[in-house]
C-alpha cells in the first residue's frame, strides 16, 4: 500500500502505514474468475435530489452525503455498464423503508433514519436497476445481514464482489468484512464508494485495504475486469 498515491496518504501518517507494510498487512488478494457488482444504498436519501454541499444536503435528507455522492455515481455508472455489457450480475442491496418496528439499536444512534419520506428510498436515476437485477433489501449495514445475498452468491457461482456505493464507514465496509468472512474477494473503487466525511471516507479505505479488500481507482478495477473478461473468452472452447 506503499508506493502510488492512495485515497489515506493525506490522513494516514506515513510511519503507521510503513508499520502495516512491515507487518504484512494490505497484500493483494485479486481478483476472482466469476465477479458480481453491489450498488450499496444509492438512493436519493444518501445522495439528495441534486449535486449540494454537504451541509445544504442534509437539510433535505439528514442521511445525505451531499456531493461526495454524485461524484462517486460517475464510476458506478461506468462499473454498471461493463458488467452489464459482460453479462455480469448487478445486484443492489438498498435500505429498505423504516416502519414502526424498525425501531432498534441503530435507530437509537441515528434518530434521522427514521424520519425520510418515502420518495427518499427511489433509486437514483443515473445507476437505477433494471429489469430482472437482483435487489436486496436491508435493514441493517451489512448486505449480507439478513438477505439471501450469500445463497445467491453461491448459486450463481460468484466467487469476487466488485463493492460501491455508501457509507464507506458503514453499509461498505460492513460487506466487505462479510463478504471476507464468506471467502469472497472482495474490489472496492475508491471513487465509487463514498460518504459524509472526507476523513472517515479515507481512514476506512486504508483499513478496508488492509485487511479485507483490494482497494484501487475504478479505471484500474474496470482495466482489470475487462482483461478478467478477456481471458475467460480465450478459455472458451472453440
């Protein structure tokens, strides 16, 4: 993780990140043979109904990340349309709408996410789903709590995650530590991945790819998938 600028290298003092070198951590696990792409929870309650700072943002939805969110919508985009064209699975576990009942211990830290309007919950136009994809929806971080994700998974023969959407501090990581545990490799684009704080935005990255996932810019994810593709054309039988 040492070498080409990182996502961290401005938050992360350069002695502890040369200590997790030392230490082995933030290897490269690769890329798998049958990839699968998550959109996390890009709705409108995490991005607004337009581009907004941050703090104009959350006046509409007190979940919103503001910007941040439609910068990272561009790579979505661009992952969605590779996957797509390549007849790769798109799946899209989103926050499911907050009933009564939803009421627990999240709710209790962040009052906020029981109080978005329905329209919240829509899908953003840019990188909404389309006809036949998978949609999961959750009621707590992970895409893997209390879904079938990991059933799907396995009967589709999925063995790699292509990971976006938000929070990178949240819904994001929570997945990927999952989907670790699970034994899939786990890709998260940098910039397809966002949240509210610059900072924690960072900080998660670098610890994401430390640990759990190949952390990298969606134009090296998308030159590493299309090469992926390529190959297991080249493996086909004539």
């Amino acid at each position: 993780m040492i070498g080409k600028e990182q996502p961290w290298d401005d938050v992360i003092p350069l002695e502890e990140r040369e200590t997790y070198a030392i230490a082995g951590l933030g290897g490269a696990a690769g890329f798998g043979r049958r990839p699968a792409l998550l959109v996390i929870d890009v709705q409108y309650r995490s991005v607004g109904d337009a581009p907004m700072p941050i703090r104009d943002a959350i006046k509409q939805y007190s979940t919103s990340c503001g910007e941040a969110g439609w910068q990272a919508i561009t790579q979505i985009s661009e992952l969605m349309r590779l996957f797509r064209g390549r007849g790769w699975p798109v799946i899209f576990p989103h926050v499911a709408s907050k009933v009564s009942h939803d009421q627990g211990a999240f709710a209790a830290k962040i009052p906020g996410i029981m109080q978005i309007p329905p329209e919240g919950y829509d899908f953003v136009r840019e990188v909404a789903p389309e006809p036949g994809e998978l949609l999961l929806p959750k009621t707590q971080a992970s895409a893997f709590f209390g879904t079938p994700l990991t059933t799907y998974l396995v009967g589709a023969g999925i063995d790699s995650l292509v990971v976006t959407g938000c929070t990178t501090s949240g819904c994001v990581r929570a997945s990927v530590v999952d989907a670790c545990a699970l034994n899939f490799k786990s890709i998260v684009p940098s910039d397809a991945v966002y949240d509210r704080s610059p900072t924690s935005h960072a900080v998660n990255l670098f610890d994401i790819a430390s640990k759990y996932a190949d952390v990298m810019p969606t134009s090296e994810a998308i030159e590493r998938l299309r090469a992926l593709a390529d190959d297991r054309t080249k493996d086909r039988p004539a």
